[in-house]
C-alpha cells in the first residue's frame, strides 16, 4: 500500500482519489488554502461533493492546507 497524497479538492483532485482507493492506498485529499471553507462545507455534509454530487467515502482523509507538513511527515 503506497501513500497518496492528492493536492486540491475540486472535482478532479476528488475523483483521482477513488481509483486510488479502490487500489488499497492509503489516500488523503488535501484542499488548497483557497478550499478552506469548501472543505468544512464537505467534513459537514456527511462528505457529500457538491460538483461530482456524491460522498466521498470515509476512508480517504480529507483535510485543509494548513496540515499539509504534518500529513507528509507522518
């Protein structure tokens, strides 16, 4: 299992993050600092994606810029 890390949680980031799973790695989808209110919207909706209008399953971390240092060094 290799570790994805997919920068931007617009519909292209979020939709790369499914093939990734469905391969068994470990996948975080860290928004950019623009996404931030866009990110608490999704943690907040049951991580329903408004632009691919489905759920982001539970097992891909979702997460804001800001812990971007702390998510590569783990």
């Amino acid at each position: 299992m290799s570790k994805v890390i997919i920068i931007g949680a617009g519909a292209m980031g979020s939709a790369f993050a499914f093939p990734c799973l469905d391969r068994n790695h470990d996948t975080t989808i860290i928004g950019t600092h623009l996404e931030d209110k866009f990110i608490d919207e999704l943690k907040s909706n049951n991580n329903f994606h408004s632009a691919l209008k489905l759920n982001i399953p539970k097992s891909i971390n979702i997460s804001k810029f800001e812990k971007f240092d702390s998510i590569l060094k783990s």
